[in-house]
C-alpha cells in the first residue's frame, strides 16, 4: 500500500475517531439534562413542596413522597403513652433542642410505622420549616453514612425512619448504624434523629435465635453485639396487643371520620372479623372498615 493511502487511512480512522467522541459527549450532556438525579453529587434533589422522601440508594439520591399515607394522629387509639412519649421527642428535636432515637417495637398491626407517619404529618401541617421525613430501607442500612453525609448540612431538620430494622449483614449494617446512634468519629448530625421499628426488641433475628446453643468458643457474641447496638436507642417504646375496647374504639373512630353508618350492629360484626383473623390490632380494625366501607359502596383511604 502506498505511503499516500496510508495517510489519507489514518486521517479517516482519526475523523471517525472525533465524530464518535462528539458523539458520545453529546449523548452523555443530554441524557445528565434529562435525568439530574444521577449526576454523582453530595447535594440530593429537593423539592421545595416535599415533606418525606425515599432513599434510593442506587442513585444516591432522594426521590419526593407526593402524600404520605397514614391516618391523623388523634384517630390513633390505645397507644396513648406512647404516642405522647414520641410527639414530645419528636417536637422537641424539631425545635432544635436535645432528643433520642427511637425503636418502636412489639406487636405487629399496632401502628408502629403509622405513629412516625402520623406524628410527622402532624408536624409538617402549616408549618413553614417542617421537618423531613426520610425513609431508608432495611437492605440499604449499610448506605447510613453516606446518607448522613448528604443531609447533615441542611438547614432543616431530618427524621430517618427505618421500618421493620433487621441485618441481613451485620458487620457492615452494624457499623452503619452506629454511626447514627452514638459511634464514629463525627457523630450524628444535629439535626439529624433516626426512628426504626421492630417486632422484636432486641432486633435479634431468627436464626441467632435459634443459634443460641450452637457450639463455639463465644456462641452468643453475635446476640450480645446485637443487643447492646438496641441498647444504643434513648427510647424503648413498647407496642401490646389492643384489648376489646381499645379495638372497638378504633374502629368507631375511622366510622366517624369518614361518616359511615353501618345499617347492623358493627360492633358484632367487628368481633367476629378479629376472630377470623386471629387478633385484634389497628391493623385489624382498619381492614375491618375497610371492608365495610366497600358494602357501603364507599372508598376509604388516608
């Protein structure tokens, strides 16, 4: 081949070469303006109008909750002190002032997530800084300090909630989460609390239960790391099973709120469903009138 071809070869390959990087680098600029969210930044996306958000811990960035859904926190029955316990935590951190994290624990259906839920829309309602609500999943526990880092610089004041807490991993979650109750070097952020919920008190999932006697020099290390890590929470609040009254108050106040007027006796009929499902609980009660508000050709929702 001769020299000339050569060149007017390599000058072709050189001109491909630029059109497919201008090309690239055109694609890349409009796909960064079309999807924001996943240019690498500290600074999550934050709506002005947003009170909750989602961590999405893939993007790194938090996605806005347009509505939050739980009921208001005065139709929240049989839990009386300890929704008093948590509103006065929780108001007091908004205010800027000391507060603990907290582990809502005990039985299921009982209204420990809807309390956090209620108790920030409580919050949120008129006010003019309110408070974040920010929820992380269970999986993504070992991402808390990369969280912490994009919110400890706001201006406003943070609520990490983690519902139904448990390790898949424990070295990398536990690390994680102490970070947010007491441990590490910075310490958690001022205006920064973490709430998480759990059937469990100590957190101790069920295979270490059932490992308990396993042999082994230290068998119980691990349930011990895990306990004293649920000891690391300045509130233990306990959620019980609802007795009959408590149950039928509950359910008398979703009637009232959305003006349903069961032509029987709901009050029967409302025992014989909490029969059926084997307990009785919020979480009972609200699927009871949601199932009677169907008969009644209504649709109920928060």
């Amino acid at each position: 081949m001769a020299k000339s071809d050569r060149d007017e070869m390599q000058k072709e390959a050189k001109s491909e070469i630029v059109r497919l990087a201008e090309a690239v680098e055109g694609l890349t600029t409009a796909f960064s303006r079309a999807n924001p969210a996943v240019e690498a930044s500290d600074q999550p996306l934050l709506p002005a109008n947003a009170a909750a958000f989602i961590y999405d811990v893939t993007l790194g960035t938090l996605r806005a909750v347009e509505r939050v859904s739980a009921p208001p926190l005065d139709l929240l029955h049989g839990i009386d002190r300890t929704k008093a316990t948590l509103l006065e935590n929780t108001v007091r951190f908004a205010a800027g002032h000391s507060a603990n994290n907290a582990l809502l624990w005990g039985a299921r259906g009982m209204g420990k997530s809807t309390l956090v839920k209620s108790i920030h829309g409580h919050l949120a309602a008129g006010a003019e800084n309110p408070p974040a609500l920010i929820e992380i999943h269970r999986e993504d526990i070992a991402s808390l300090p990369r969280l912490l880092h994009m919110i400890g610089s706001w201006d406003r004041p943070c609520i990490l909630f983690c519902d139904d807490l448990s390790f898949n991993r424990p070295d990398q979650d536990f690390k994680a989460l102490k970070s947010v109750l007491e441990g590490g070097l910075e310490g958690r952020p001022d205006n920064v609390i973490f709430y998480a919920t759990s059937n469990r008190r100590h957190m101790l999932p069920r295979q270490m239960i059932d490992q308990e006697g396993a042999t082994g020099i230290h068998p119980n290390e691990a349930m011990d790391e895990t306990i004293a890590l649920s000891d690391r929470f300045g509130l233990w609040l306990g959620f019980h099973p609802c007795d009959q009254a408590d149950y039928l108050t509950i359910i008398d106040g979703y009637l009232a709120a959305f003006n349903l007027s069961p032509a029987d006796d709901w009050r029967t009929s409302a025992l014989n469903w909490s029969k059926t499902r084997g307990n009785r609980s919020g979480r009972t009660a609200w699927q009871f009138v949601q199932n009677l508000a169907g008969k009644l050709g209504k649709k109920v929702r928060f």
